[in-house]
C-alpha cells in the first residue's frame, strides 16, 4: 500500500467523516486519493484558515475532520487555531507538506520552513515530522493520540516523504 492509500485508510480507520484540502503540489496524490474515497467528504478550500473554520463547524457537529495544507500558510491559521481549535479544544489532524527545506526549488518557500517548527512549538501543538516513506507507520497513533486528547496535532511531510519535488 503506498502513502497516500495508507493515509486514507488510517482516516478512515480513526473515523475522519471529513477533509479539507488546500492544494499542493507535493499533496496532490493524496488529495486525489481523498477525492477518489467514498467514506470521506472531501471540501477543497481556498486558504488554510478558511479550511479549519469547516473542520471546526464539522467537529462541532459530530464529525471527526482533517487539514491537509502546506507549513507555508502555517502563519495565517495562528489566529483560528488558538482562538478557535484550541480555545475548544478541538482534534484536528493537520497533514502539512514541510516546504523550504534542502532542494526546495520556489525560494519564496524557504522562509517559512524557518518559522513553520518554532510557530507549532511556540502554541504547544505536538508536531510529528515524516522525512521517509516507513514513517507513515506512525500516522495512525498520531490520529489516535489527537482524538483522545483533543489536541491539534501537525504532521509535517517533507519533500523526501513525498519522493522529491
């Protein structure tokens, strides 16, 4: 099973009924997988912050839901995950690609990798890093571990998770 059928199933294992995706292109494949799955409505979203207002309509409504985004944005999502998520103590999975690091091509992507680990830890969101494809072994007790502690929790994917850019 490949990463992205493995993420789909481990949602759909920890019983995620909703994702929402902003795109990318090192996620397109697991975007295209979520799109493709029949146990999990997928809405696309136009910003980060946008998507976790849907998260957290969803999981004020009984839905256990997921981000898949890019570390990029991680700065315009501050406000809704501390005064929303967290405030409510929300689980929320967020799937992040890890933008910025070595062998980045876009320069743009690489100042925000430099922030993107401080800004999680700065807001006590235990965050998870996956350099290879044998760490996707640990997805599903990371989606068990936010579940049972109402956390949000990052999981940053870089480009050598995903197999280049």
């Amino acid at each position: 099973m490949d990463v992205n059928d493995r993420i789909v199933a481990d949602l759909v294992k920890n019983k995620v009924e909703l994702v929402t995706t902003v795109p990318c292109k090192q996620l397109a494949g697991v975007i295209d997988k979520i799109e493709d799955s029949k146990d999990i409505y997928h809405i696309p979203s136009n910003k980060e912050d946008e998507g976790m207002g849907i998260c957290a309509g969803a999981i004020m409504g009984g839905k256990r839901s997921a981000i898949i985004m890019q570390n990029t944005a991680i700065g315009v999502t501050i406000n809704t995950l501390a005064t929303l998520i967290q405030y409510y103590r929300m689980p929320l999975p967020m799937l992040i690609s890890y933008r910025g690091e070595l062998g980045e091509p876009v320069a743009c992507q690489v100042e925000m990798a430099v922030h993107t680990k401080a800004l999680l830890a700065q807001m006590n969101i235990p965050t998870y890093h996956f350099h290879k494809e044998s760490d996707i072994e640990e997805f599903d007790k990371i989606l068990q571990y936010t579940f049972m502690c109402n956390k949000p929790v990052a999981i940053l994917t870089d480009a050598t998770f995903w197999k280049g850019y």
